[in-house]
C-alpha cells in the first residue's frame, strides 16, 4: 500500500497555503494497491486502516460475480459507493453514483450481472 504525507498547495479559497505537512493526512492510488481474491471474479484492494479499526476499500466485481453466502455487517455499518457498473445486493440493482449504508446487523449477497467497482468504507471496522 502507497500512502504519502501530502503537501498542501492550496487552501481552497484562491490562497496558496506554502510550507509544510499535515499529520495524519495519507493519500493512495488504488491502481497501486495489490488486489486480494475475496472469492472468484471479486477484488478488494485495501486502501487505508485507522487506529480505531475504520478501513477504505476499492472492491472489484466482474460480470457475473456473486458473494458466496451472506454478508454480514458486524461489528458495524458498511457504507459503499457505486463508482462503476451496476451492483446488486441481492434485492435490487444500484447503478454508477449510488451510495447504500448498510446498518450494523444487516446483511446481503453482493453481486453484478454486468460488472461493477465499489468504494467500500466501514467507519467501525
């Protein structure tokens, strides 16, 4: 995993910001991230982990990729953001731009007919 300590180059008001760092600020290319098979035909690429147990995720599925058995969400929520594709939860399709939060305890069967990139954020762990 690549994370950098960014440097500020701006300050969002027209204003250049010059000099220094930001604790704790960390940025990742998730095309240089490693992707992990969680099952066939589905990549997670872990993007960040903090201290209290919170991770960000780039998860990949190809066409036709289903979970095996139930995702549970536990300890807590599962928030994700539909970057490309269309994804399923087993109910409904959820296309490009959709953002789903999942609450602790809930569950679903990811999937896609048609191939899909998620952003995946558990705030929890």
């Amino acid at each position: 995993m690549t994370n950098e300590t960014a440097q500020i180059t701006g300050s969002g008001d027209g204003t250049a910001v010059t000099g220094g760092h930001v604790p704790g600020y960390v940025w990742t290319a998730a095309r240089d991230v490693p992707a992990r098979e969680i099952f066939p035909g589905i990549r997670q690429r872990s993007l960040w982990r903090g201290a209290n147990g919170a991770s960000a995720h780039v998860v990949e599925l190809d066409p036709g990729a289903c979970w095996e058995g139930l995702d549970v969400h536990e300890p807590g929520p599962e928030e994700v953001f539909v970057v490309s594709g269309v994804f399923n939860d087993g109910e409904r399709d959820y296309p490009a731009g959709t953002f789903l939060h999942a609450p602790a305890g809930s569950s679903h069967i990811p999937q896609t007919t048609t191939g899909c990139v998620l952003f995946v954020f558990y705030p929890e762990g």
